[in-house]
C-alpha cells in the first residue's frame, strides 16, 4: 500500500526485485540456518523496495526473540513506507525504547506519525519534543514547537466538508482523480490487472496502476463505472496522476520511467518516475511524449497545470528539494518546450512528504504533506496565492482528513464538489476515492487581536483621547485609532508577526510597546500600557541643543555605564542610567541611538571584541525588553579595545579605576 506516496513515488522497481513467490518455494529446512544469512536477503529485498517481501523473514526473525537494531528499523520501516503505520507502532517504539542514544532522529519522526495513526496524540508530541531538542532547525520539528495547538485549529477548521463513499472503489487500490473538463475524473486504479500471470508489483503485492475515467452524475458527487482510457496512455507498469489542459486535448501524466517500450534505471539500478504529455486524436490518447526536466536519477511526478494552462506543478526529490519530496512549478512555454523547474519554497516544502499538487482554478494550491503538522499519515493541506508565491499550509480539517493517509484533493470551485482519496477505515480496499460537497469556507488565514486600556502611570485612571498607532517591522503606521472614554482600544492583526504600539497624549511622555504574535488562531494579546504625565521640572532635550553623533548619555549628564572585568552584566546602578535613555526615547518617539561598547585593553583582542559584542547586546536588549523601545530605533557597534580613553595599553601600568573607565557604553544620537 501506498507506494506511489512514499519518495521515490510509484512503483521504484529494481530488476533483481524478490517476489513473494520465491519466498513461498523456500524450504523448511532455510529456517535452521543463519539468521545472518536470511537477514541479508531481506535486506536485499527491502532495499529494493519489495517491502512486503522482506518483511515476511523480519517477522519471522523477531518472533523467535532474535533482534538487533538494525532488523527493528528494517521492520518498523517496511510498514511505515507501505503506508500501514498502524502496524509500524509496535516495532517503532521497540527500536525507539531500545535504541534510543543511537537512533537516526528520523526514525522520531517517523514513530511520531505512527502513534498519530492509532491517535495517540500526546505521546506522539512527547516523541516531537524528542525530535525537536536533536534536531532543532528542522523544518517539521520547528512547525510542531510553533503550532502546539494544532489540533485546536484543526477542530476550529474541521465539520467544512461533507464526505461520501463511492461505487467505483475496487479491493484494490483507487486514487489520484482529477477532471478531464468532460464531466469526468480521471484516476489511477489495479483493478483491471488481476487475472493469472499478470505482473504483480513487488512493494505493495497488487496489480499496477492504470488509468481509468468515470462519468460525473447528475449530484455531482456520484460516478457511473470507470472505463480504461484509450490508446498508448496505458502500460504494463504504473501509470498515475492526471492533469488535463483546459481545452481536454492534452493531459499530463506520471508514470515508470518507461519511454518507447524501454524501462529507464537510476544509477543505482532503481526505476523511478517520470512526467509525460499525451494528446487527443480521433478519441484516443497517442503521441506519448517525456517532459524534458524529468531524470533517470530523481522521480518527477503528480502533475496539475494552472487555469490558464502556462504553469505546470509538480512533486519531485530532483536536486535542490528540502526534504524527501518537495513540490515545484515550471512554466509552460509552449511546442514542448518549459523553464527551469523553480521549488515553491519553504512556506510550502518541508523536510518530509510534499506531494500531489491540486492547482485550483482561483490559484489555490492543495496538497498532501506529512511534514507539516496534521492528524497523522498524509494530511491534505491548502495555501492561497500572495504576491511573493503562497501563504502558509492550512490544514483542511476533518472529516477529509485523518489519522491515516488522505491525499490527492481536487475541487471543482463552481459546484463546491470534489474528490480525495484515503486509506481509512471503512473503505472497500487498499485506498478508495471519495467525494464530498464544501459546506463552508475554510480558514486560510490566521487573525489574531491586541486591545488594553491607556492609563495614567501614576494615578491608574484612565486615559481617553489618547493617539495609538500600529507601526510595521519597517516602521510603517498601518493603521491608527483613539482610545474610548474608557481609554480603551483594539486592532486586528496577523499571526506569527512583530508590531510596535506607539501610544501619545498631550502633557504625557510617549511610549512604545513592542509585541511579538505567535501561530495561535484567534488569540487575544491583552496589553494595557501606562504613560507618564510629564513634569515641569523635568529636564527637556528640547533646551540643550542636540546634535547628530553627540552621546546622550553626556546631553542627560548620566553617571557613567561601566561593566567589571571580563562581565557584561547590567548591574543595578547601570540600571538607574539606562532608564533615563528610556525615558528620553519614550518621551522623543524619532530619537535613534547607536550603542557603543568597549572594553579594556587586558585579555587578547579577539576576547575583548566578543566581550564587547556580549556587553552591546546585553545593553541595547535591556533598553528594549524593559523600556519597550522599537528596536529598530537602536543599533550598536563593539570596538573591543580599539577607543581607549587613557594611557592603559598593553603593558602599560595602570589602576584598576583607570581600566574600568576603558569598560564603558556610550548612547551616539544618529539620523
């Protein structure tokens, strides 16, 4: 089961593959030799990717109590990969407990999606915690510590669909649909292989995959019985994944690397998979023709052109993939020929599964991925088109997805119908093609809220008038309100983004307020900021003049900011001066400062500029954190100890007094 959705994709046939047929012809007398040696030709088959051949004599093998971790993995995998992760829970989590200090993080990954499988969903985020603490940058690992609420949004997303069986389904496998602009599907099937003799695929033990189509009914969510496509479209190995250009004369298809009657091996002797076209002559599909950025060396595979029929999106593990699968798009110049394949970036691909690519005639792009967060197996995910490519994946929610694998979604965005196909329960076979009609519309974007009330720092009242400003990373004002007779206030605003709060009244200091929003849906940031009243006998910058490169910290007559040796704490007395920069900050909102730090000349020069660069960024985080200043108000500069202020070199005697003066900050006003 589910060949064509683990990389390398449908059907990676080796020619020295093993059959089950051979194994079955094998003596009672094989079982008292070596174990060694039916480990090796298990292995053999397994890297062949005869899965289900292997895994007969690694059973064996771990049922009489031999195990080692190697044979664990190897069994562990040749469930997941055939898409029975049901089965793999059990052998994965022997491995995991067993092997745990010497483990590929991967095989994390992998027991994770298993546990999910059977919903096992807390255990499942214990192991990606796991995974997260070895791996730390990946992609899968990153996107599950950010969204820990995933199955919260999931329920939010979910009840959108309602999902229905099909007649068409065989025991065997169906999926892959996609409309022919007949009032068709079009989808892969091994039902029509299943008469003696015929050729059996060695990973998954059923007939291959030919392509067959089926009449839309009247609900349209029905099919009348399939019928096989006609013509050279099909072969005796694995075709798949159908895309049909919008006047039905061309469609692009996935198959075996199988070109002008000659199977087509890999280096490593692997068949792997290819894109091809096909055109309509007198109700037949014929001039079979390879796209030419398919490769004997990497798969390219599962097809969708765009509505207007100039960009073409695909699944391949081709050179410059993020992970196992990744999908990609290239442009459709025309007479045969295309660009350069461009990957869709990392918004879309992780280091997992991205494959089966659904472009909607509005420029939605669905498709099925395991490395972004889901339910478990292959979830179906959605991203809308932006100006820079696509937004984020946004999970569909239940019921089209699962626990298990669901994959290949296509919807026809006029009738709000469509199909997808799944291993769940319940099914007629291995994976079976359902519809379903859109109820509602889905979440493709993450909203989140910030409100709080403006009040006087000193008597607690609230402030009404009060001007609020919501400004960009960039330093743009996005939008601006005014506080009610309540001093309160509200702007809606983006997930996963940094803001900066800009809040003034007459007679009160200005202040800034920087906030960071997360990946939870429909959150509520409830921050309430208090401003200071000015005071008369405040001192104003506004009566001493103040010129570019002069350092406040001279202009607000601050004690000197020193720091002791080989220390790049903020000690308390440097606190009571940093405040008085804050405060000059909130109370002139375009006042931009440069941070320089340096040291003394004791320690090497490369020790003494990292400890100034600690002794920057220590200082200008303590004037953001606590002061609430935008950061990009604020930069700095460490020069070690190039800007001595006194005689106290290298070797040149001096006082300790005399050095801490070299261990100093200084506030430069700059434009």
């Amino acid at each position: 089961m589910k060949n064509y959705l683990f990389f390398p994709l449908l059907g990676c046939i080796r020619k020295s593959i093993v059959l089950l047929s051979i194994l079955l012809l094998i003596s009672p007398a094989l079982y008292a030799q070596d174990n060694t040696k039916r480990l090796t030709k298990a292995n053999k088959s397994f890297e062949a990717f005869a899965y289900i051949d292997a895994r007969a004599i690694y059973l064996d093998v771990a049922q009489k109590g031999y195990t080692s971790q190697n044979l664990l993995e190897k069994l562990a995998d040749s469930f997941y990969f055939t898409g029975e992760l049901e089965e793999s829970v059990e052998w994965y989590e022997k491995l995991v407990n067993t092997y745990s200090d010497s483990l590929d993080p991967e095989y994390l990954f992998r027991y994770a999606q298993s546990l999910k499988s059977v919903e096992r969903y807390k255990e499942a985020d214990n192991i990606m915690d796991q995974f997260y603490e070895i791996t730390g940058n990946d992609k899968r690992a990153a996107s599950f510590i950010n969204k820990r609420n995933y199955l919260d949004f999931i329920e939010m997303q979910s009840g959108k669909y309602d999902v229905f069986n099909l007649s068409i389904n065989s025991r065997n496998s169906e999926y892959a649909p996609s409309f022919n602009h007949n009032n068709q599907i079009v989808f892969a099937s091994s039902r029509s292989k299943e008469s003696k003799g015929s050729k059996i695929h060695g990973w998954t033990r059923m007939p291959f995959l030919d392509l067959f189509s089926s009449t839309i009914q009247e609900d349209q969510i029905s099919l009348e019985p399939p019928e096989k496509l006609k013509g050279k479209i099909n072969t005796k190995f694995h075709e798949s994944s159908t895309s049909f250009s919008k006047d039905g004369k061309t469609v692009y298809f996935s198959r075996n690397n199988y070109t002008n009657n000659k199977l087509g091996t890999s280096k490593k002797g692997v068949v792997l998979l290819k894109l091809y076209s096909a055109s309509f002559r007198e109700g037949k599909w014929t001039d079979i023709k390879e796209l030419p950025f398919s490769s004997d060396n990497y798969s390219v595979s599962h097809p969708s052109i765009s509505e207007d029929g100039k960009k073409l999106y695909f699944a391949s593990d081709m050179p410059g993939s993020f992970g196992q699968s990744d999908l990609f798009v290239v442009d459709v110049l025309g007479n045969g020929q295309f660009g350069k394949p461009k990957n869709l970036g990392a918004k879309i691909n992780t280091e997992g599964r991205e494959t089966f690519p659904y472009i909607s005639n509005s420029g939605r792009l669905y498709f099925a991925s395991d490395g972004h967060v889901g339910l478990g197996g292959l979830d179906i995910f959605v991203a809308v088109p932006s100006e820079t490519g696509f937004s984020g994946a946004f999970n569909v929610g239940k019921p089209v997805n699962s626990s298990k694998d669901d994959f290949t979604f296509v919807l026809n965005e006029d009738t709000k119908t469509g199909y997808f196909a799944s291993n769940r329960k319940g099914g007629k076979g291995n994976d079976d093609i359902y519809s379903f009609r859109q109820t509602e519309e889905l979440i493709t974007s993450c909203k989140q809220y910030v409100q709080g009330i403006i009040s006087n720092k000193e008597t607690n009242e609230s402030l009404p008038g009060a001007n609020i400003s919501l400004v960009d990373v960039d330093g743009n004002t996005l939008e601006q309100t005014s506080s009610n007779s309540l001093g309160q206030y509200s702007f809606d605003i983006e997930c996963d983004t940094q803001y900066t709060i800009k809040v003034s009244k007459d007679k009160f200091i200005p202040r800034d307020i920087t906030l960071n929003t997360d990946d939870i849906f429909e959150f509520i940031h409830d921050v309430s900021i208090p401003i200071t009243p000015e005071k008369q006998s405040e001192l104003l910058l506004t009566e001493v003049a103040v010129n570019i490169g002069d350092d406040l910290s001279k202009i607000l007559q601050m004690e000197p900011i020193y720091f002791g040796l080989d220390d790049s704490t903020i000690t308390p007395n440097a606190e009571v001066e940093l405040q008085k920069i804050i405060s000059a900050m909130n109370k002139y909102p375009d006042l931009k400062i440069e941070v320089r730090s340096h040291t003394d000349s004791r320690s090497s020069y490369w020790y003494n500029k990292r400890l100034s660069v600690k002794r920057m960024r220590t200082t200008i985080k303590y004037i953001v954190q606590e002061g609430g200043i935008y950061w990009r108000r604020i930069r700095g500069k460490a020069y070690g100890e190039r800007r001595l202020i006194n005689k106290c070199k290298d070797d040149v005697p001096c006082t300790e007094k005399e050095h801490q003066e070299n261990r100093r900050s200084e506030f430069i006003i700059r434009e």
